[in-house]
C-alpha cells in the first residue's frame, strides 16, 4: 500500500504536481513511517513548491500585482510555511487613498473632439469673413453705389 502511494506521488511530481505528490508524501512523514527515498521525495517536493511560489510572487511584485503577491504568500504560509525565504519576502503595501488622489481627470475623446471641431469651424469662418471684407471695402462700395 505504502509503495503503493509512493509511485503515485513519484508520478506526480514527474508530472510537474509537486503539490499532490507532497500532500501524499506527507502522510507517511506525519506517521513517521517515511522510508528514505519517500523523506528524499518529499523534501524535493518541498524545494520545488517553494520555487514556484517565490516565483510567483516576485514575478507579481515586479509587475505591481501587490495584492496577488500577498494572496500567494499568504497561502503558502497556510498550506505548507516551510521556507523562510517566502516568508521574508516583503510586500510593498499600497495606499489605495493616494493612488486615487493623484490620477488625472479623464476628459472622454469624443469631448475634445468636438470641442475641436467647434474652434475649427470658428476659425474657419472668422477667415472667410475676414477674406470677404478685403473684397469689398467701403470705398469699393460707395464707388458702385455712384456709379449706378
């Protein structure tokens, strides 16, 4: 039975699932009846279950996740809280009050669009007004007017 178990955790853990191959190693450890090659198992399951949560969690901090990096450490120490250098790891704690008090006020696109527009065509009018006054100068006018 006992070896039974242990090529069953032994496949887990050729599979890449340390953490099933270690929850069944650890019930011969909790009996103390773990035969070498089973505590050798196991403490490779521990080392390798260790590095992807290390990695996983420094991989979040490094992209800002703060809050994944602490959910992550936070089960590690439930579930296993065997390695110091997890539980070392510190955690940048951010103040969600001053991230919000320092963003910028968002002014939708479509707004500053037509805003836009608006000056154009203000602009565009204010140039065929001033073209058209040139054309026709009060002299211009008083000369067509007494020429009639």
């Amino acid at each position: 039975m006992e070896n039974d178990l242990y090529t069953l955790a032994l496949s887990h853990y050729q599979k890449g699932e340390y953490e099933d191959a270690f929850n069944l190693l650890k019930t011969f450890d909790v009996k103390g009846s773990a035969s070498n090659k089973e505590r050798v198992l196991l403490e490779a399951c521990k080392k390798q279950i260790s590095e992807q949560y290390y990695f996983l969690i420094v991989n979040h901090i490094s992209q800002q996740e703060y809050h994944k990096a602490t959910q992550l450490q936070n089960d590690f120490l439930e579930k296993y809280n065997f390695d110091e250098r997890i539980m070392r790891i510190t955690i940048p704690k951010v103040d969600t009050k001053i991230e919000e008090t320092n963003k910028k006020p968002y002014v939708p696109f479509n707004l500053l669009f037509g805003i836009g527009l608006v000056v154009l065509m203000g602009i565009v009018a204010w140039w065929i007004l001033q073209s058209n006054e040139k054309e026709y100068s009060i002299q211009d006018i008083e000369t067509i007017t007494t020429v009639q």
